[in-house]
C-alpha cells in the first residue's frame, strides 16, 4: 500500500489508497463490521467495497471474524477485524531521562520492550545503545513477518537542551540540538525511521489505539518528565507548521508558589516548570524526600503525602486555565489525561480538572468531558511505535500523496 509519483493514473490510484485506508480507519475503530457497514459508512457502492475488503484480506491487513445476523432472511452478514499480524512496527521513546524501545503489532499489542532509566548520554551513545535494542526486536519477527515489517518509529521532545532550569535538571543537553538522531537511526539500522514530537506521538497512540476508536475530537495532556500533548480534530493528529501544535507545556502561567519551584523574577513562566513529574520530584526532594525514579515517585504519590498535595494544588492550579485556552481555539469537546506514573494520580488529576474547568467555565461553552488515557507508562513508546502504521496506512492527504512533514521521515540513505 504505497503511494505513487505524479503520472497516469496518480489520481485513480490515489482515489483506491484512500478509500482502502479509510475503511482500515474505520474496521480499527468500530471493532468488527460487516461490507454493508463499511459501505454505509464511507458511502461506497457494494462492489466498490467488496472489492477493498478483498484486496485488504489478501494483504493480511484486516481478516473474517465470524457472522452476524442481520435480520430476519437471508444469509448472515461477514464481518471482518483488523488483524493483529498484518503489521510491525517498533518505537523509540527517547527523552531526557530514558530511553525506551519496543515492538508492537498492528493491533497495538506489546511484543517485545528494552527500557533504560538514565540521563540522556551523549548522541553517540544512545545511537549504540538503541542500534542493539532495535537490532533485538526484529529477531522477534519470523521471516513472514518480517515481510510485513513498517519500520522505526522515533518519538522525542524537540529542543532537548532547552528549559532545564525549568525540569530541575543538572545536565546539558544542547548538543542534542545540532543533532537529527532521526537519520543518523536510520542509517544505523537500515530501516525507514518516522519522527514526531513524543506528545504528538502519544496522542496517535490514543488516536489509533484509545479513545480515538470513539473520539474524533479531543485535547490529549500526558505528564511525564516534562509535559506532553497534542490535538486530534477530526480522526486526524493535529501537527502544525513545525509539529509542536497543541504543545501546551510552553502555556505562559504564572510562577509557582511552591517553596521548591526555581527562583524567578520573571512575570510568566511556562507550564511544564509546574505540572510535570520533575517538578514533583523537585518539590519532594526539596522537602527532604529521596527521590531516585518512576517507583519512588508511584510509592511517594500512593502514600497521599503533604507534599504530593502541595504539587498537586499548584499543577491544577496552572493546568486549568491552560487547558481552558487551548480549548478556545481548538473548539475541543474532550480531554484526554494520561501519566508516566498512575497510583490514584490519574484519576485524582481528572477529579481536579474537572472541577476546576467547571468554575471557570465562560458564559455558553460547555465543559469538556474528561477522559482516562490509555496507556499510562507505555504511551510514549507506543505512540513511537504506532508512527511506522500512521504514515503507511492513514488516509490523511499529505500522507496518501507521499509527503509528510519533512522532517517526519528519515531513510537508510539519507
């Protein structure tokens, strides 16, 4: 299923790409369905859709998955699924305090993970050690398999070496900056490497595998290190002129007023330095808390101490009214929260957000519904991961017509 050059039948072909990668959009999302209903719903003929549905079977994409009756006479109704088998990809979730790799099926299911809980190395020794982890996860694959294997995808926050005083860490990142890890990946492992933002990441992983099997429209906030998000509008991951639409961890707030927060004297900070696991830790170390990884902080936040409290006061505090702005341009009917960590913070979070957006509400516009994120821990890898099934199987135009963002792909040749 790929696209093709301008010429001769560009539009026809194009037209058939489209049609197919809708009603996969469509299968992923309803579950199971019948030709009649995938005909109703992308309002094509029978035929038309007969012959997709055969076409996507012999591909191995989508597969039968029983009958259903659907009414009284006649014969009962094929339905068919997406099948789990019909594509791979693997991801790298790459921030600033970890490294993580894993490989997934079309169905989003987990096969295969290598994870590192360190300060982001130099880029040369990352590339070596994501060359291995790569390198583990293909010999996962059978040969067949293999055949059906998309590619990498990379998820990583843009400007690595920026707002560390924010993040209260002690390292220097900014030779991240001059470096397009994307292709040097791609040259080390010979495949096809996909980049995006890792809260846009994240939020196709919702789209394509959570909430966006129901949800066409929502604003997904995720708070791991630093904070991630990203906007789906209509089925589609809403990117941006540099893909950093909907970054809403750089929403000017106030400064905190936790004892533990940086010192300032500046009139606006950005909303990452409050809402964000490193600010937690921050203020749980400021306050005589050891803190060394995600499991001190899941014991420190199950324990319902003082100091979680305090954080979370002051990241509600500022969380509200940034997502209530993002809200008034975005025209979003629900929010989507998700963690790094959960222990009854997710949750907890989600009572909060919706009290306070409920206070703040404006005259005539509606609260958004607030909604549990799927994946927790897992999200940024997946959304990695689920980059190689986006650019291959989205029926989205730039896509279909071959031309992602250009700096969303990277080839071995590069």
């Amino acid at each position: 299923m790929k696209s093709v050059g301008p010429g001769r039948g560009t539009n026809s072909v194009n037209l058939r790409l489209y049609n197919e990668r809708t009603l996969l959009q469509r299968l992923r999302r309803a579950g199971e369905a019948s030709k009649a209903d995938l005909a109703r719903w992308a309002q094509l003929t029978n035929t038309a859709v007969g012959s997709i549905v055969q076409s996507l079977e012999e591909s191995r994409l989508i597969e039968p998955a029983g009958r259903r009756q659907e009414g009284q006479r006649g014969q009962p109704a094929g339905l068919y699924r997406i099948n789990p088998e019909g594509a791979y990809g693997i991801g790298v979730r790459l921030d600033r305090t970890s490294i993580e790799t894993v490989l997934i099926d079309l169905g989003g299911k987990i096969l295969a993970r290598e994870a590192h809980d360190l300060l982001l190395p130099h880029p040369d020794q990352a590339l070596a050690l994501v060359r291995k982890d790569v390198g583990r996860m293909l010999t996962v694959l059978d040969t067949a398999q293999r055949r059906r294997f998309m590619g990498v995808g990379l998820a990583q926050p843009y400007n690595l070496g920026s707002w560390l005083r924010e993040l209260d860490l002690k390292a220097d990142f900014r030779m991240w900056d001059e470096v397009d890890f994307g292709t040097l990946l791609a040259q080390a492992v010979e495949q096809p490497v996909f980049k995006e933002n890792d809260g846009n990441a994240a939020a196709i992983a919702e789209m394509f595998f959570g909430v966006g099997r129901e949800e066409n429209d929502f604003l997904y906030v995720f708070i791991g290190a630093a904070l991630g998000a990203g906007a789906v509008i209509g089925g589609e991951s809403l990117r941006g002129s540099s893909g950093n639409a909907a970054d809403l961890g750089l929403m000017p707030v106030p400064p905190s007023r936790l004892a533990s927060a940086p010192a300032s004297d500046r009139r606006w900070d950005i909303l990452l330095s409050r809402a964000s696991l490193n600010s937690l830790a921050r203020h749980l170390r400021h306050s005589g808390v050891t803190v060394h990884g995600h499991a001190d902080l899941e014991a420190c936040v199950q324990s319902d101490s003082a100091e979680v409290r305090e954080w979370l006061d002051d990241c509600v505090d500022a969380l509200v009214p940034s997502i209530r702005a993002s809200l008034a341009v975005l025209d979003l009917p629900a929010v989507v929260i998700d963690c790094d960590i959960d222990s009854g913070i997710v949750s907890e979070l989600m009572k909060r957000v919706d009290a306070g957006l409920r206070l703040i509400a404006p005259e005539a516009r509606q609260t958004p519904r607030i909604l549990r994120g799927t994946f927790r821990a897992d999200a940024g890898a997946i959304g990695a991961a689920s980059l190689p099934m986006f650019f291959n199987f989205s029926p989205r135009a730039d896509v279909l017509r071959g031309r992602p963002h250009p700096a969303n792909q990277e080839t071995a040749n590069a």
